[in-house]
C-alpha cells in the first residue's frame, strides 16, 4: 500500500512483490484476506489408511467399504482418493528423479511400429508405419506396411540398415511378438529367424523392460513428428508410393531439421557417427519368405488369398514359391519359372503370366465349320446354297442341323434328295423335318411298291 501511495505504477508493483497486478489491485482495495484451507472433518481417519490399504491391496473401493463396514466411517470416494494421495500410499504417485540416456557414436539403435492412418488410392488405410533411428545422430528411417509380420519387420530392417550404410551392434525393441519368441526385457528369447537375420548384420535385439517405454524414446517420439508431418496433407497412390515418399522426407526433411538438443541436424550428427558404424556384410541375401504349393487344377499357386499363375505342365506338382515384399516367385527343380508382381492390398485376386495358360483343345476345336459342314460343301451349287442359308438360321456352327442334312443325304438316294433340296430352296423352306417328307414324296413309288391283293 505504502508503494501505491508514492506514485509507484501497480504494473511496477507486480514486478516488485512477484505478484499478480489482480492481487495487487484488491490489496489497494482493502479486500485481500489470507486464504486458509478449511480442516476436512474426514481428516481423522489418516491413521487408519495405511492398514487398511494395505487389506485391501490398493483398491480405493474396498477401502470405503472397510471404513464404512468396519470402523462406521462413511466417507466420499473423491475425499477418500485425496487423503490416499497425500499420504503417498501408492507408488505410482510418487514422482522419481528423471534421468537421461547417453549413447556414443555407433553404439546403439532403436526400432518400433505404430499404426498410422493413411490416405491411399482414396481410401483412408490403417497402416503399421515402422521406424529405425540411430541414437546417437538421431538418423531416421521410416516405412510403412499393411501388416508387420516377421516377414515384414527383416524386409524393413534390411532395408533401413542399407539406408543408414552401417550397423550398430545393439537394437533396442519393444517386447512385441514379432521379434520375441518368448519371455520379456532381459529374460526375453529372440525369435531364432530374426537372431539369424541379426547375425547377418552383427546385430543383436534386446527388448526393454515392460513398463520403460521411455528406454527407446529416440524412436517413440518421431511417430508423432512423421503422424503431423510427413502424413498431413499428403496421399498416395500405393504402397510403393507411400514408402517411396517416405523415404524422401527422411532424407530431404527429418534428417536435414536442426534438432535443439544436437544442435545440429541428425544428418551432420551422421557424418561423425559413420566411422564407428559396423559396415554392411559384402553380400546381403535376398528377404523372401519360403513356402511349398501345389499346382492346382487351374494352374495357379496361393499366396496370402491370391493366386498366381504357372506354367500348365506343373499342373498337380509340388513348386517352391518365394514371396519377396513386391515379388512372387515360383521355382521348380531349383528353376525359375514364374515371376509376378505381388498383389500386396488386394484379396481374392489372381494373376496369369502370358504363355502360362494355352487355349484349350475344345476351344480350338469349336473354330471354324464343322466336319459335317465341310462334308455337305464343295459338291453341288445348290447344295452349297442351301447349307449356307440353313447355318444362317442356325444357333452356333449349326452342328446339329449340318449333321441332320448330312443324314438325309447319306440316307435317301440322291435324285430325291436333289429336287427336294431344290424345290425347298425355291420356296425358302429350311425345316428339316419338312424337307424329309418332301424327300420321301420323291421316292414312294421307288421304296413302296403298294400293289391291291386280288379277290380270290
């Protein structure tokens, strides 16, 4: 008060006591009281929440059921969390020091998954987007997946480990089962085709303890950044253009953005860490799946719901197929014999190679006229006529009528069969049932000699 009344301005009197200009004005106004924190009535119960929460195994409930069935204490839930929370009777309350992790150059990698939701082809997909990043530079690579198998996840970490030219000899992993055969954090078993694939590279996968999420952090926070960055506002026509997107602004953007705590970029951060990086075996085999088809009836081989096509000959015998990320391939007697795009975001879909399914017999067969055409024609010129006016009216190659007309003429002799033909042609009749009666109207006299008995 005794400032005020010098002159001096309340914004300055703020800044002097360290307190808000509000306080000050209802100071200046005489109605600032000291605010006292009234004593709850449910306070006297202190002493007894330790042991009861103890009974009751941390469970809030059953400590207001104890209270109120034991000692005829009736208190509010929310009061009763209040006092539990001052008392610090749960461990997971009470706050512990942070720390923070420190790694030399080449010393350590880190990976994970997150589901992202991505926009391709115009269709909103969940996609797993897989991560990698150095912890040292901070170097990210990311890709994305319609699923992240095993399969999946060594097609990811060959391909992020040629991206960062180099290896460091410990990854830290989550405890998913992809990676982990069995067990958790330190007690955990790698899945022996992932400890295989690390070998490859001189690398070993240790899963962090169940509840240190914080132990990759490196890799957990980026899924935010790449969620409000790399996927605002772009969309993608499929896998291939996702992940090759993806694989641009990992190297254009989140590499190159000067990270406050490196003070520099993880790119710059890279060139130091390069030299103490375990560099790439001289030769890295190809990641395919193996599996073992038979050739079905059709001529086609399973992979996940879609089939794909081979050749008609290994119809019925068993081939070896392996499923490469975008690649199908199929060998028999360690040839190749079939190799197609794989049919990643499709299902229920088949793919035939040109030269793997020859016409059928039958189809070959049902070109061209008939024999029984072939048989009629060539002969006469109104026969010749007549056929043709017969298949013009005719369904198909009208094999059944030619066959029908080839009877009659194998049948009856050829001058009835002659003028019949004619006559029929003249008046443009082409009813074959018809046209036998006008046959045998022909030939009564020759077939049917019909003579009257004489009378005795």
């Amino acid at each position: 008060m005794s400032l005020y009344q010098q002159g001096v301005p309340i914004r300055q009197i703020s800044q002097i006591l360290k307190l808000s200009r509000t306080t000050v004005r209802r100071v200046i106004r005489g109605k600032w009281q000291e605010r006292t924190r009234r004593e709850s009535p449910y306070e006297e119960i202190s002493p007894l929440l330790p042991e009861v929460f103890k009974i009751a195994k941390g469970n809030v409930i059953r400590v207001q059921e104890i209270l109120q069935d034991q000692y005829g204490r009736g208190v509010p839930y929310s009061t009763l969390t209040r006092i539990v929370r001052g008392l610090d009777l749960r461990e997971d309350n009470i706050k512990h020091r942070a720390g923070t992790y420190e790694f030399g150059p080449g010393q350590e990698m880190q990976h994970d998954t997150s589901p992202h939701v991505v926009l391709l082809g115009g269709n909103q997909v969940k996609a797993q987007c897989a991560g990698l990043v150095l912890a040292y530079s901070r170097k990210l690579f990311i890709q994305y997946y319609p699923a992240f198998t095993r399969f999946e996840a060594r097609v990811f970490l060959d391909e992020a480990f040629q991206f960062m030219d180099g290896t460091c000899p410990r990854c830290i992993i989550d405890n998913t089962s992809v990676l982990v055969a069995h067990g958790s954090g330190p007690d955990a078993e790698i899945a022996p085709e992932m400890e295989r694939f690390g070998q490859i590279f001189g690398v070993t996968f240790l899963p962090h303890v169940i509840g240190d999420a914080d132990r990759k952090a490196r890799v957990e926070r980026n899924f935010w950044y790449v969620e409000r960055n790399f996927l605002a506002g772009r969309t993608f026509t499929d896998w291939q253009d996702l992940n090759e997107q993806a694989k641009k602004w990992c190297t254009e953007v989140a590499n190159q953005k000067v990270k406050r705590s490196l003070g520099m970029s993880p790119e710059a951060a890279y060139l130091m860490e390069k030299p103490h990086l375990h560099p790439l075996p001289p030769y890295i085999p190809p990641v395919y799946q193996t599996l073992y088809r038979t050739v079905d009836v059709a001529g086609y081989v399973q992979v996940d719901t879609n089939r794909y096509s081979a050749p008609e000959r290994l119809v019925g015998k068993e081939v070896e197929v392996h499923k490469l990320w975008d690649r199908v391939e199929v060998f028999f007697k360690n040839q190749k014999v079939a190799d197609h795009p794989r049919l990643i975001d499709k299902r229920e879909t088949r793919i035939t190679a040109k030269g793997h399914h020859p016409p059928f017999n039958r189809q070959r067969a049902h070109e061209g006229p008939c024999n029984e055409e072939k048989a009629l024609r060539g002969q006469q010129e109104w026969l010749d006529q007549f056929v043709e006016e017969l298949k013009r009216r005719s369904t198909g190659r009208g094999v059944m009528p030619m066959r029908r007309l080839l009877d009659l003429k194998r049948t009856y002799p050829p001058e009835a069969f002659a003028k019949a033909v004619v006559q029929a042609l003249r008046y443009g009749l082409y009813d074959l049932a018809r046209l036998e009666q006008m046959i045998l109207s022909q030939v009564a006299g020759d077939f049917f000699t019909l003579e009257e008995e004489e009378e005795p």
